[in-house]
C-alpha cells in the first residue's frame, strides 16, 4: 500500500512495478495533489527544468534551463502516473493505519484495506510550522499561511510582514513588494545563494560536485541537515539571484529574527550582522567546494566571490503591531507532515517519524520524501529515483523474508 500520488508515492509504484510486487496507490485527492491545491499562483520550481527528471522520464521539453510552474510540474507528474501505469485510487482518503498480525489495516473513506508493507508518500509539507507566538498577534492582523496564499492581490491593502528568508520567505516579499507595499522581513537563520555561479545554474554545481549525493549516513549532523532551510532561490526566466542585497535594494526592511509578542508590539532579536555574516560564511565554503572540484576535474573559469550581505544603517528591534503599519503577516517560517491518522507509535515528539533511511521503526512501514532522508536531496523532485529504488529494494527483501 502507497500513501500520497505526489511524485514520490508514484516513484514507489515505479519500483514496485519493476519488481512484479502486487501494490495499490491511495490518494486522497488527486495525482499531484499538492501541486493543484497547495502553491500560490506564481510559483516556479527553483530547480531547473533538466533537473525535474523522474524515474524513466528524463526532461525532454525546449528549455533545460528555465523553471516550471505549478501548473507544468501537476503536467509532469501527471504524465509519471501515466507512463508508469500506477494503479492509483485518487479520492480515496487514509483516515488509519494500524499494525496488524502480519502486516497493516488501513481504513480509507472508501473502505477497509488489509496489507503486508505501507509505504508512507504523503509528503513532507502538509501543514505550515507556525510558531506560538502567531496566538499573541492582534486580531486586527491578518494571518496566513504560505498554504493559503495565492497572490498579493488577494491580501489586504497595507503593510505586510513576511517571517522567514527562506525560499518561501523571499520569494513571496519579493512579489508582494513588487506590488507595491511596505515589506518588512524578519529574518532568522537562513542558506544564501546565487542564481548563477561561474556561468552555470548554482544548482548544477550542487550535482555535479555531488554535494547533492551525500548519503545520510555520511552527514555529520543528521539531524541538523533534516532541519536545514530551503536555499534562497527563485526561478524566473531572468535567472537572477534573489538574497537579502536584492530584497534590500528592491526596498523590503530586513528585521531579526521574531521572538516574542509583548503588549502588541513584536520584539525582534538584534545581532543581524552575525546572522547575515554565518550565511555569507557558510555560501563562502559551499563556493570553494564547487572550485575545488571545478579545479580537480579541468574546468575552465575562475572563482566568483559576491558582495557581503549588507547590514542595514539602523534596524527596528520592534513593530507595533496596533498601530496598523502591518495588516499581514505571512508565516513563511516552514512546514511539517500530517500523520494523525498513522495509529502505529513511530512519530517522535516533534511529530517526524523515526526512521532510518527510510524504514520505519516498524518492520513492513516504509517512507519516501522526507528530508534527507537517504540523501541530501531527498525532497527534491529528481531526488526521488535513489531514494525510491533503495527503499523499494529493502521492502522486497522484508517481503521475501517474510515468504
Ligand atoms: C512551496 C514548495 C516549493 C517547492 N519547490 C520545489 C522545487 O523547486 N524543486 C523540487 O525539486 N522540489 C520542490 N519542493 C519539494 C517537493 O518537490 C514537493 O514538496 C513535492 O510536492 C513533494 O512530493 P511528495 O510526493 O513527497 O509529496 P506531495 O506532492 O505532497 O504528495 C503527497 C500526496 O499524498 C496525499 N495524501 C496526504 N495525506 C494523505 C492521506 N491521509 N490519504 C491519502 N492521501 C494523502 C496528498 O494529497 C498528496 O497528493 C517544493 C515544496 C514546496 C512546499
């Protein structure tokens, strides 16, 4: 049994099917899912177009280089379900999952399903990780969610306050800015990138140097690197960068990280300087890898080096959240997987399951699309053909012990 039609639940039918082991795909919606109900209106993907191969399907189209929409990327897997032939039963909501002499019973809003092995491919980003402090905010603020968010268009006339400088975080003050409201950004820790480095997409260098490939048993700090933040990356078809510099000249107010809510006034954490100097830092390091490899395997160009992100002259250290300069907060501050219906205890206290590589704490309980979960790119759409095959590969073996 496969949870999820996104991309990774079809990748398992994929592997699954190769190996002649009888499967069904459960989606409670329909195929790509996510996709079609959970992205605003504008979004790329950040990954170029070469890069959104999928098992058997590598990217055939016009333009390796740009970046699709979510309308092409629902095309794209469409077409994966079709290709690979998936049996998936789209409508069809797990409400259970509970360990069973032998295997699993999962109950489904159309009927009850008795299995050997599950594998869970409801994604990773099912709901938004909105901080508590989001309970102190004024009832005269709007609240909303990268889940909800559609386009500047549809917020309230005003101020907006974005929290977070991940790739959500900048991408959306970029386009609200660019609608011409006031922006502030509150920004907390965060991964810093060009679009471009040495004339190359920068995501091009994180595959060929295999930075991408990185097995989880070989990261130093497993945990730290399932937590790290999505890179501050846009796919436009001008390819520009868009970092904290960018958002700055375009007119957003930076601000530190948001800490508390104290009689209706935000308070931000100050030390800005020593957060935008570790992002710098840690591009700094990431670049230097890509020249050594470049070095090592006979390219030609030299190295690139970016202007430091920019300290602001003065920045506020709090916003009152009265006064009616903010009607919008945008909680771009990350998501997490649902999985109040998994009846069997393998979620830690934060709600991630416990796994390793991808096998569940439970035996015949599998997971795919999480975050390096066998790898460092995991979630990413062409990450998917690894992780699917290795993980396919250990459940036939639990199968054939099984047998
Ligand atoms: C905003 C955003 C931007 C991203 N940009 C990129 C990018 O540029 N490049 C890239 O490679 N990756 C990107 N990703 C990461 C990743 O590719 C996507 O999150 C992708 O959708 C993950 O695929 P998935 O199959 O793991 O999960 P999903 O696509 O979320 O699929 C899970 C499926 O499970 C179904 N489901 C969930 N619960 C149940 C249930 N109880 N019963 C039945 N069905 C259920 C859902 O309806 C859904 O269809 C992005 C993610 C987000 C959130």
């Amino acid at each position: 049994m496969v949870i999820g039609a996104g991309h990774a639940g079809l990748a398992a039918s994929h592997f699954l099917t190769e190996r002649s082991i009888d499967h069904v795909v459960l989606e409670r919606g329909e195929v790509a899912n996510s996709w079609r109900r959970e992205r605003w209106e504008s979004l790329r993907l950040l990954t170029p177009n070469w890069q959104s191969r999928l098992p058997g399907l590598p990217y055939a189209g016009a333009d390796p280089d740009g970046y699709m929409t979510a309308g092409e990327v629902v095309e794209l897997v469409d077409r994966f379900a079709a290709v690979s032939r998936a049996p998936v039963r789209t409508g069809t909501n797990v409400t259970s999952v509970s360990g069973v002499d032998g295997g699993y019973h999962v109950t489904t809003s159309r009927g009850e399903i008795r299995c050997r092995a599950v594998v869970i491919a409801s994604g990773a980003c099912n709901q938004p990780a909105v901080p508590r402090i989001s309970e102190a905010v004024p009832a005269s603020v709007e609240q909303v969610t990268p889940l909800e968010y559609q386009s500047p268009a549809k917020l309230a006339d005003g101020g907006v306050l974005v929290v977070g400088a991940s790739a959500t975080g900048v991408q959306l003050a970029s386009e609200i800015r660019a609608s011409g409201r006031p922006v502030t950004l509150s920004v907390g820790e965060h991964v810093r990138l060009p679009r471009t480095y040495r004339g190359r997409d920068i995501l091009w260098w994180m595959d060929a140097s295999g930075v991408w490939d990185q097995r989880y048993d070989e990261v130093d700090d497993l945990t730290r690197a399932r937590r790290l933040p999505s890179p501050q990356l846009v796919g436009t078809p001008e390819r520009g960068t868009l970092d904290l510099n960018a958002l700055a000249a375009a007119g957003v107010e930076l601000v530190g990280r948001w800490a508390a809510v104290r009689d209706g006034r935000a308070l931000f954490s100050g030390g800005l300087r020593n957060v935008f100097s570790l992002a710098d830092l840690k591009m700094e390091r990431l670049l230097a890898t890509f020249d050594e490899w470049a070095r090592a395997h006979g390219h030609d160009g030299s190295p690139e080096r970016f202007a430091p992100t920019r300290v602001p002259a003065s920045t506020r250290l709090q916003l009152d959240l009265g006064s009616g300069e903010i009607r919008t907060v945008v909680w771009a501050t990350g998501f997490r997987p649902d999985y109040r219906w998994l009846d069997v205890p393998v979620a830690d206290p934060k709600g991630q399951l416990r796994h390793d590589g991808g096998a569940v704490e439970s035996p015949g309980l599998y997971a795919l699309g999480l975050p390096v979960l066998r790898r460092r790119k995991s979630t990413f759409i062409h990450g998917i053909e690894d992780d699917a095959r290795d993980v396919i590969a250990h459940l036939a073996g639990y199968l054939a012990v099984r047998r």
